[in-house]
C-alpha cells in the first residue's frame, strides 16, 4: 500500500494504491473541505495544529485508508526549484558542483535546508555541451513542520517531494514536452515536464480566491454570490451579460502571461521544444470556459488531466472521487512513488 496526502489551502486530499498487482489499484481517495488560515510555514500556534492534525485523522478515517505510512507534498510556493547548468562533468562531479554552487542559486541558506538536485539532460553534441541539472531546495524547518504535524495522529512520513514533482510523476506523458498547469486556491502552479520528468517549475499567487474577488468586487457581490458566479458562468461570454467573464478575464490574463513566460524560459533555458500540450489540474480547472479560453490565446492543445489515467480504478474506489477528480492529481503521484 502507498498513501499520499495533499495538504492544500483549502482542500485536503488522500489517494491510496495498492501496488501488488504490475499495474497500481485504487485503493480509496478521498478530500474534505478545510481552510488554513495560517500557511503551515507560519503556524506557530499548538491548536491550530492538533485541529488540522484531526482534520486529516478524520479524513482518513472517512476514507478507509489502511496505512500508517504516508508521503507528502511540499507547497511549490515554499519550495525553491531551479535549472542548473554544468560543462560535462562527471555525475560525482556535478553532485559536489551542485552542493557549491546551491547558495547562489536559492534564496535560503544552505545549512537551514534540504537540497536534491538530479540530472536531466547531457547535451553532448549541444553549443556549448552541457549538463542540465534540476535543483530542489527547501527549508528543513518546514519539513519537520509536517512530520510533527503528522506524529501527532501516528503517521510517519516516509516521502517528500514538491507538488509539481508529484503532479508530472501523475499527470506527464512519455516521450513528450507538456505544461501542467495547476489552478488551486491561493496558487497557481506551472511545470513544463518532458518525458514524465519535472524540467521546469513556477508558482504564482494568483488562482481560484483571486477570481472571486475580482467577481465581488467588480460586481459588489459578497464573496459566496461571487465563488457561485464563477463556478456557474466562470469565463464565458453569454451569461448575465458576460460581467462575470469579463470580471475574471484581467486575472486570468496574468495566468496566461506567466505560461507565456515560462514556457519562453524553459525553452531559453534548456533549449528545448515547446510543450505540445497543457494539461491543467487543480479545483479551478473546473472554471466554465478556462480550457478555450487559454487554447485560444496560446494556441496550443490543452486538455483537463486525468490523474488516474496511470492507474486501474475499481468501481467501489470511483464512487468517492467526488467532487471532481483532477483535484487528486498531487496525492497520486504521491502515491505513484516508489517509497
Ligand atoms: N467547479 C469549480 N469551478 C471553479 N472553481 C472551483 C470549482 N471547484 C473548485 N473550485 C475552486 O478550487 C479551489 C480548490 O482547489 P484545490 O483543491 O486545487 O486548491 P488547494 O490545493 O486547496 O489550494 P492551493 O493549491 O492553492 O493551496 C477553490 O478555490 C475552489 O473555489
Ligand atoms: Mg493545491
């Protein structure tokens, strides 16, 4: 069995697989509303921790999941992912040219985090030639943060990797370039992923509690009238005289400008193709009309990712990924992990 837990600002999520079989099962899945008002890097106070600690107690309780042993994601917008790029060196070579370089690279300091970095690409016969590294850094304080979090309702933590990590590991394709695109409440997460392999990643602090501001405001609605407007009409043009698209559309233009820009970087970059495909993931994915809407201004295909595409989904297993499965696209490929 394989658990993975996604702490997200509004919702929690749990997938658990099954892995006897040469194909991962469904085991249970499961996610309930609830709001941290606090981002767990900031949250100090000891009850505001024992009452998300329950939360997820009662979550998995709810959800039938079996194991103790879980994996986590940490929160792209508290995570430092960057590209490195080396002559062709040796891997022992770049593992040391790595650990010196990393200060430069990321804004914390080397001895308060946890840094991974793995090769992506030797480009031998490239001008110049070079090795493409991915580096991953965050602060070891945060991570201990959730473990504890976690202890208190016996779990043990036995993976952590970053959302995006997670979502290409769930989401990617073989063989081909792809951006994920995760709207979710308070962030916006980008990723370009080649070959199933996270090469590039980006967060925002723009996404789906953005949009219903700019409904309330631009409407004067209370924020519930306005997250119902935007679930209901969302960015299309035809309803209520398309005053709700039109509310949305400037936030959803920065969306899109981000996209933009980390697809030119990834490409500058690493020098590699565009991605062929956007899969967007995330409960603000749901939003009517954000999949024509980014097809027509990046003329690109973009499709809703299916996160359980990897995996064999059993009848009695479906019935419990209400409300809308591409919210699970972090917690399984959490699960998907080898550990
Ligand atoms: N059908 C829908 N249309 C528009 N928005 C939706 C829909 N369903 C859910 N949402 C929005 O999706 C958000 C929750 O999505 P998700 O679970 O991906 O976020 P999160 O992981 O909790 O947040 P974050 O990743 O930003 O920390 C909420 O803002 C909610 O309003
Ligand atoms: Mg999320």
């Amino acid at each position: 069995m394989s658990v993975g837990l996604d702490i997200g600002t509004k919702t929690i999520k749990v997938v658990e697989l099954s892995k006897d079989a040469k194909k991962p099962a469904l085991k249970s899945a499961g996610a309930i509303s609830y709001t941290l008002k606090t981002s767990i890097d900031k949250m100090q106070d000891e009850k505001e921790l024992a009452d998300l600690a329950q939360s997820i107690r009662k979550l998995l309780k709810d959800s039938k999941i079996s194991s103790r042993k879980i994996s986590i994601s940490i929160p792209e917008s508290l995570a430092y992912t960057r590209i490195m790029k080396f002559p062709l060196l040796n891997d022992q070579e770049i593992a040391s040219a790595v650990k010196w370089e990393a200060e430069e690279y990321i804004p914390i300091p080397v001895k308060d985090a946890i840094i991974e970095h793995k090769i992506l690409e030797r480009q031998e016969v490239g001008n110049p030639p070079q090795v493409i590294v991915l580096l991953v850094a965050v602060l070891r304080e945060l991570v201990e943060k959730y473990i504890k979090i976690l202890s208190l309702i016996n779990l043990e933590v036995v993976g952590v990797e970053t959302e995006l990590m997670s979502m290409a590991r769930s989401l990617a394709v073989p063989e081909k370039t792809v951006l994920i695109l995760d709207i979710g409440s308070v962030s916006t997460n980008i990723a370009i992923a080649k070959n199933e392999e996270l090469f590039f990643s980006r967060s925002i602090p723009t996404a789906g509690d953005a949009f219903t501001r700019a409904v309330a405001q631009s409407l004067g609605v209370s924020m519930e009238q306005a997250d119902q407007y935007k679930r209901t009409y969302g960015l299309t043009e035809k309803q209520l005289e398309g005053k709700v698209g039109k509310a949305l559309l400037p936030i959803f233009g920065a969306v899109i400008e981000d996209v933009r820009k980390t697809i030119h970087y990834y490409q500058m970059e690493t020098k590699g193709e565009a991605p062929a495909t956007i899969i967007l993931t995330g409960g603000t994915s749901g939003m009517p009309g954000v999949a024509s809407a980014l097809t027509k201004a990046l003329n690109t295909e973009v499709v809703i990712g299916n996160p359980f595409a990897k995996v064999e989904v059993e009848p009695e297993a479906a019935k419990n990924l209400a409300p809308y499965s591409p919210l699970y696209s972090v917690a399984l490929g959490l699960a998907l992990r080898g550990d």
